[in-house]
C-alpha cells in the first residue's frame, strides 16, 4: 500500500466525475483517464479493516480472481490517504455492461443470460468463492460475451467449493431486490 500525501490525492482526482458517494464523503470517482478510484473509510475504530484495509482486500480478491480465470477489474495501486483518513484502490474497470442494468434496460440481452448467470455463480461458489455481496449488480457482462465481477472487496475465496450454507446464503443475497428476484425466477425474457 502506498502512501498518498493530500497534493496528490487532489491532482489524481483532479476533473473527475464522482458517481458514488455517501453522508461521508465520496465513495467511487472515474478519473480523467477513464480508470476508476474506489475510497473506502473505517466505519468503526476497531475493526480488521485496520489490519486488513478493504482496499487491499479488494486489490488481492482482483489478483486471485484472475488466477481463477474470472474477469475482474485490473488493479493500478492501493492506497493510504492520511490527509482525508482513507484508503482507495485505483484500477481499471471490467469493461461490460451489469446485468442488472442490461435486464432492467430498453436493450436486447442473450436470451439464456439467466441460465448464465445461474452457472457462473454454480461455477464461482465451486472454485471456492464466497461473494457475500453478489448480485446483479455486481456481475458484468463483457464485451468478450463473458460474466464477471466487480465491486469485489467483500468476498473470500477459499481452497474448496462452498458448503450448502454458504451457497444458500450467497442466494439470499442474490434474491434481496424483489425486481432481480422476480427476473432470476420468471421462465421468460
């Protein structure tokens, strides 16, 4: 993790467009450049994320991923920002569309893209990985016609398939937005 002084930090995030942000501040920006700068904040004074920052967490789910052959976003540097009391990771976004907003959007999307999305995640939980935030808007469709994931600092992976208790979960998760429930379940385009 590198250190960023304030000067930096500002001429990094200089023109850029915030597009998540929260009562705290700014969460997610797209630089000049087009990549992205995710800042995270600890939410309470102890919590692992003081050993473990969640923007290293996410840098190292990306390095993992990638061995697993999942597309996911290509980290540039973590870092440590004193000045605003954040971390941020700064990468380059999985190019793609989530399939929240291609199903929920006025265009044309593979008629079997449910089916999909069902194995990807049958696949992912087999490789071991334990996403507890996943969701329709967190899993890309790429112009190389491939699933993905973004938004990946909440998750493990593990050296085993998951059990039956963390896949349920997992689904529960994925079920949570009565609109994503009503499309994942519904027999029909």
């Amino acid at each position: 993790m590198q250190k960023l002084d304030h000067q930096d930090y500002l001429n990094l995030r200089k023109n850029c467009k915030v597009i998540e942000q929260d009562g705290f501040g700014d969460k997610v920006m797209i630089l000049q450049d087009g990549t992205f700068l995710k800042l995270f904040r600890r939410k309470r004074l102890i919590t692992s994320a003081a050993i473990w920052p969640y923007a290293q967490r996410f840098a190292n789910n990306a390095k993992k991923l990638k061995k697993l052959g999942i597309p996911c976003p290509e980290i540039i540097q973590v870092y440590r920002i004193p000045s605003i009391e954040r971390d941020a990771v700064h990468y380059h976004p999985l190019p793609g569309t989530t399939l929240r907003d291609l199903y929920r959007g006025d265009v044309d999307y593979p008629a079997d893209l449910r089916e999909r999305f069902l194995k990807f995640v049958e696949h992912i939980q087999d490789l071991g990985v334990y996403f507890r935030s996943i969701h329709l808007g967190n899993v890309v469709l790429t112009p190389d016609n491939e699933l993905g994931l973004i938004d990946i600092s909440d998750m493990k992976i593990f050296r085993r398939p998951l059990s039956k208790w963390q896949r349920k979960r997992n689904e529960e998760h994925m079920l949570r937005d009565s609109r994503d429930r009503f499309w994942l379940k519904s027999s029909t385009k």
